[in-house]
C-alpha cells in the first residue's frame, strides 16, 4: 500500500483495511462527507479515558454521513487483545490495526489519543485533540473549554472551514 504525506499535506492515496470483524473498509476516496480516524493504544490511560467520549461522538453524529474508526497504532497488538479493548472500554466504532503505520504516516498522527479528520478525497482536514480537557499530563479539567473534534465536524457539515485545523493532542506518543 502506498502512502503521501506527512502532518497531513497531501492526501491520503486510495486505501482499504480490514476491521477486527474482519470486514473491509474502503477510507479514501469515500461517498461519505468525512472520516474520523481516532488514533489509540491500548495502555494509554489517556486515551482509555475518552473511550466515553469517543463513542459520544459517534452516536451524536449517527445519520449524518460521517463515519468513525478507531485505530489501534501498537505494532505488538494482535487483533484478539484489541477486540478484548473494545469491549472492556465498549468501543461503538470499527477497530482498524494500523501495525506498520500507515495512518499513522498519512495523517501525521502522533499522540494517542489523537483524531484525524479526513475529507472525502483523502485530505487531512483536522488533526488533533479530541477536546482540551486535558492541558498537560495528568492535569485535567472537569469540563473542556473546546469540543475540537464536534467543532470540526460542525463546520465540515455547514459546508465551513475549520476553524482551528491543528491542534497539539496531550496523551501517550505513539510506539515506534
């Protein structure tokens, strides 16, 4: 499979991956008006902790042509521990394993958890925070001033720019 990109300059080449379930996902070019890519590792306490929100999010935008994926960058994850993950944590969203990070790569994804928007066409229109709940490890707000991934995926289906397309995410780096 051949990627473009980094930090999320170009876009993403057509792509296709096989879900824990076993089904196939085609991510670019898509009919859909954005893909959500949440990047996550399955001992990041961080990225465990917005489980809720992440399956918030997805519910939230049930109908509405977006589409949502976690995506788990541990090369050393078997698909058997990841489907463990999503139902301790009650993932609502496909699981992709992405062990030679190729999402990682395309998208400029360096955090967990991180999320990566993408337009239609393979674009990198956000890559961030989930919100700013957390301002640095281990200090967190109770509530976030800043919802940047609804805020994104707000301004994607009123035909918007995004406001703030880049955001620093603070969570666990992702494993070479």
């Amino acid at each position: 499979m051949s990627w473009t990109g980094a930090r999320g300059q170009e876009n993403i080449r057509p792509s296709s991956f096989v879900d824990i379930a076993g089904i196939k996902h085609t991510l670019v070019p898509s009919k859909d008006k954005a893909t959500v890519l949440f990047f996550m590792v399955q001992d990041c306490p961080i990225a465990n902790y917005y489980s809720w929100e992440i399956n918030a999010i997805v519910k939230d935008n049930a109908g509405k042509g977006i589409r949502f994926f976690v995506v788990h960058v541990d090369p050393e994850l078997t698909p058997e521990a990841a489907r463990d993950h999503a139902k301790e944590y009650g993932l609502k969203c496909p699981i992709l394993m992405d062990a030679k990070h190729e999402l990682v790569k395309a998208t400029g994804a360096t955090i967990t958890p991180e999320a990566a928007v993408l337009t239609p066409d393979g674009k990198v229109a956000y890559l961030g925070r989930i919100d700013d709940r957390y301002v640095d490890l281990g200090k967190r707000r109770i509530e976030p001033n800043r919802r940047d991934v609804r805020e994104a995926l707000s301004a994607i289906l009123a035909g918007q720019p995004i406001k703030e397309p880049r955001t620093q995410a603070i969570g666990c780096p992702i494993p070479k």
